[in-house]
C-alpha cells in the first residue's frame, strides 16, 4: 500500500511569531507547531530537559518497600541477586542496580537467563538453583516477572525472598509478592512508559537516598546516579519506549553525560563504535551502534558478558570484550542478512502467499535469537504481519516472533488460533510463541484468515506525518543543529520529516553499501542542491533513475561532518514522481519485495 503523506499545516502569523519569541529559525517553529505547541511558554516547557522535572521516585508503586528491604539485606550482609533480562533494558537494569548495591557494600551478583535454553524472564529451575545455593538469599527481577504468577509462588513455597522490577503488561492475575512497576492498579504514578532500567533507576535513587540522610544522597552516591543516567539512557533508547516525560529527560541528560562519566565498558564500546571522539551523542547512536552490539550478546545466548563488559572495572578486559561483543554483533548481521534472504525466496516459491493478509514462514535452520528482528523487517518489506518460526528448537517444538503492520492487533490474532499453540505472548505489535511443528501449516491457515476477517488496513494506517512542506534552501546546517534542540528523538518525539516538491535530480542515483543495499543520490531544487541517502533502499536506484520528471522528496535532515567540516544531508524516507501522481498522496509502489 502506498503511503499517505499527512503534512501538517500552519498559521503562518503563530509561526513567525513563535520563531521570533524563542529566537529560533521559522524551520524549528514549524516543528513545535505540528508538535502541538500552542504558545510560546508551551515550546519553552518542550525544550526544557532538566532533572529536576524527574518525579519523586517514592511515588513509583512498591519502591519505598523495596529500597528498605535492600538496605535491611546490605547491612545484613545477605546475598542479593539481581535476576535481569537479556535484551538491552534488562542487561542496563541489571548492570545499573548490580553497581549501585556494590557501591552501597552489599553482597551483590546477578542472573540472566540463556535465552535459547531457558527463555524470556522468571524460571522455576533457577529461582531454585539460587536458593539451593544460598537459602538466605534475596532476588530482585528487573525488566521482568510481572507475569511470572507461578514463579512466585514457588518462591514463597522454598522461603525465597523475590521482589520484582517490571515496566510490561500484566497479565489478568498479578504474582504475590513485592512488585514495583509504574502502573500498578491503585498507584498514582504521574508517567507510566519508563523502560525497565528507568525502573531501576528510580529504585536505585530510592536506595541512594536511604543511605544519605534519608531525602538525598551522599555525594559519592550522588555522583554514581549521575553517571548511572548513561545506562538509563541506553536502556531507554533500545527499548523503543516513548522519549517524552521523563524519558526524554533521562535520555537527554544521559546522552549529555555519557562522554564524561562513561565507566570501563561503555568507554570500550564508545571507542570500538568510533563515538568516543564525537563532540556529542545523539539517540540515534545509542539506537544504531551501543544498542545492538549489547543485544547481540543476548540474541545469541551471551548476555551475561554484557552484563560484564557494563560492570568489569579493568579497561584490559573492557576492551577484550567490547571488541568479542563488535563481533557477536557483525556474526548477528550475517545470520540476519541470510535469514532475511531464505524468506523472500521462500515467499517467491508460494506465490499464493503474496496474496495472503499476513505471512507465516518456517525454517529448520533459523536462529531463534534473531528471530524477531528478522520477523519486522519481513513485515515492512511484505508490507503485512509477518510470523516467523525456527522449528530446531528444544523439546521438538517450533519457537518464533512475530511483528505487526499497520495497526494489526497481532497478540489478538494469537489469542484467536491459542488452541494450535503450546505457549505464546507479547502485545498488539509484537510476539513471541511456541508450536508443534506439525501444527505449523492449520496455524497458517487459521492465522491468516482471522487477519482476513479483521484487518482492513487504510492509507491512514500507513500515513507519513510530515511536519511541514519546505524548500531545499531552508535546510541550513544551522537550522538543522537548531532541529536538534528538539531532541532526543525515538518513539513519541520522531525526528523531523519535511516535504519537497518540484524536486530534481542533479546526477544519476548510486547503489551503495554491502549489496547495494543502500541509495546516494543529488537533489535540486530551484538551483539548491543537496546530498540525500536512503538506507535499505537501493532498489530506489533504478526506479527514480527511470523518471525524467520532477519529484517529491520526503527527508529528515542531518548533519553530515566529515574533515571538520558540516554539510546538511537528507535522509530520504519516501518519494514519488510528480508527473504521475495527484498531489497530496504518493505514488503507488507495489508492496512486494524487490
């Protein structure tokens, strides 16, 4: 389906004004008004990203009790082991609360689940294991255990002290224990989207506070909550959890801090990504170049030495394993890259799948770790909900994840086929699930016509919402340093996208990057021209190569600095030719796979 593009319109008088009364370039107060910043004191509060907009974190629902009952096991000397998630949220809580109790004197390790052998959050056999180990001792979850109900009841069944940190859904009973999570029923918490390690950030604070004079820290604490803010920033950029509220302050003054207070690991993994030597850190970098290589850990079974690299205080080993872990994510890429590469052509081998509303693939040979990321990028190609499954997993069953698009209800459409599956879980945009390999084609079956009978996508669904319609003169490099003040961009708080037409191109587009995966291309407009790169989109290459008309570009604007020197690029994220579409919406393009 092709793309609508809703531009955003605006009163050309409130515009002038607001770039006049902030002092800003009218580029900027276009985006604060489609943002929804009805008067000047409203984009003054969306550009302030100070800490002291942080909620007091006595309000987070279950905090209190579980800062005092750590402070009780440190000064006990009991065992405490955090029991942490293998993705980056869950390795940045784990990290983050491991060195605060250890700071605070406390007898402290931590636990994180093989992801292949063991699966996702809470289990049985290692609440035990930790318990046969030390009966004394206490466990704390952070990024997971809101629905472990079972697990919680073997805990008080072996006399295991469990708190549980979480920021997920629940599910329809809660586990009966100590929980802290930002939304639990009865709570009054004012933001309910902090990630896992945000979670545990304010935990941490909570205890911080307890060891100083009972409201504020001592300054050695003090200055590790500040530097902990680096981890939150990560950890909150991974998750894909919305940057405003407190999040976009986290985020903000991590990114503002990681340079300066970054420990042994994070400056290891700054250096090998090349980011240690930047002036600045934007979201972005954590996103695309921290983020995966601590995932990369996780995915393929080896999230404890995330845990490590984040936690070692010799840079000889930091090094060592930030360069394993650079690894571990370029083997990621590989398997991802061939895996992306069977399901299209598994897809081009059932044609009839081309018609079907959502696609399930199966393979012997898919790695259950990468499953998922493999699973959206299907689901974006095909332009549908995509379900994939690698049936090599234990116990003889099918394990896989599955991605929405546009707006498909995909927990729902499990929910509707659960008699078919072993287990399965997640939200309306993603899951995960397990299945009898001979059960595989009648879930197909069922799958595919629920999302029949309940999906019918619209343009709407698929729109692309363009803060405002520009000319190629106005994207100055001050005007995109003065974008940036909007920052952190993410979920929520998108960077901005602007519109351009009666736009040509200068040179023949190039194909760029391993496989010619990517686009490079010179824009002109009104004797303005300006570099402009797609990534994924070489294919663009020969379509927009055919075209001898104008075009419509829509672009985020970036700064490219190469040889100190800054040049304003587009990052082009759709077009259409002019001269074969109505104005106001793109042209077609066919949604399969190129």
């Amino acid at each position: 389906m092709a793309r609508h593009w809703r531009i955003a319109t605006h009163d050309a008088g409130y515009v002038g004004q607001l770039a006049a009364d902030l002092k800003i370039p009218a580029l900027v107060a276009q985006v604060l008004a489609a943002r929804g910043c009805r008067s000047a004191a409203d984009a003054q509060a969306f550009l302030a990203r100070k800490l002291t907009d942080l909620h007091d974190p006595e309000l987070l629902p279950g905090v209190s009790q579980a800062a005092d009952r750590l402070v009780e096991a440190v000064k006990a000397g009991r065992r405490i082991t955090v029991y942490g998630d293998y993705d980056v949220d869950g390795v940045t809580a784990t990290s983050l609360l491991w060195h605060c109790l250890q700071l605070a004197g406390g007898r402290v390790d931590y636990y994180i689940p093989c992801r292949m052998e063991e699966g996702y959050g809470l289990n049985c056999d290692a609440l035990r294991q930790l318990h046969t180990e030390d009966p004394s001792r206490i466990v704390i979850s952070v990024d997971c255990g809101i629905t472990s109900v079972a697990e919680a009841v073997l805990a008080k069944e072996i006399g295991l002290e469990l708190i549980i940190t979480d920021h997920h859904q629940f599910a329809e009973s809660l586990p009966d224990t100590l929980l802290v999570h930002p939304r639990l029923p009865g709570g009054n918490y004012p933001f309910g989207d902090l990630c896992g390690v945000g979670v545990a950030f304010k935990l941490a604070w909570a205890i911080c506070a307890r060891l100083g004079d009972g409201k504020k820290a001592s300054p050695r604490m003090r200055e590790f909550l500040l530097s902990a803010i680096g981890l939150t920033a990560i950890g909150t950029v991974a998750d894909v959890v919305p940057l405003i509220g407190e999040n976009r302050v986290l985020v903000s003054t991590g990114l503002g801090g990681l340079l300066e207070r970054a420990n042994p690991g994070l400056r290891a993994l700054l250096t090998i990504t090349g980011l240690a030597e930047r002036e600045s850190l934007q979201a972005e970098d954590l996103g695309f170049a921290i983020g995966p290589r601590i995932n990369a850990a996780g995915r393929l079974g080896q999230a404890r030495l995330a845990v490590e690299l984040l936690t070692t205080d010799s840079a000889e080993r930091a090094t060592a394993l930030a360069a394993y872990l650079d690894e571990l994510n370029k083997n990621r890429q590989t398997v991802e890259r061939r895996m992306l590469k069977q399901a299209k052509e598994m897809v081009e081998e059932h044609p009839q799948w081309q018609d079907e509303p959502a696609l399930v693939l199966a393979h012997a040979d898919w790695h259950a770790g990468v499953i998922g990321i493999v699973a959206n990028r299907v689901a974006d190609a095909f332009q549908k909900p995509a379900i994939l499954l690698s049936y090599n997993g234990p116990q003889g069953l099918a394990q896989g994840s599955g991605r929405s698009h546009a707006g498909f209800n995909l927990h729902a459409g499990l929910t509707a086929c659960q008699e078919l599956l072993t287990t399965f879980g997640g939200h309306h945009a993603a899951v995960g699930l397990k299945i009898s390999p001979d059960r595989i084609d009648a879930f197909r079956e069922q799958f595919t016509q629920y999302v029949a009978a309940h999906h019918r996508p619209t343009a709407e669904d698929v729109e692309l919402a363009v803060d405002a319609e520009v000319r190629l003169q106005d994207i100055t490099p001050r005007a995109v340093e003065q974008l940036e003040r909007l920052g952190p961009f993410g979920a929520a708080n998108a960077r901005p996208v602007f519109a351009a037409s009666g736009v040509q191109l200068a040179a023949p587009p190039k194909k760029m990057g391993e496989g010619e995966r990517h686009l490079s291309l010179l824009v002109r407009q009104y004797g303005e021209t300006l570099r402009a790169v797609a990534f994924g989109r070489g294919e663009w290459a020969d379509e927009m190569a055919a075209h001898s008309g104008d075009f419509a570009i829509c672009f985020q604007p970036v700064i490219n600095r190469f040889r100190g020197q800054a040049k304003a690029e587009l990052q082009l994220v759709d077009w259409r030719a002019e001269s074969t579409s109505s104005a106001g919406s793109p042209r077609p393009r066919s949604s399969a796979v190129r």
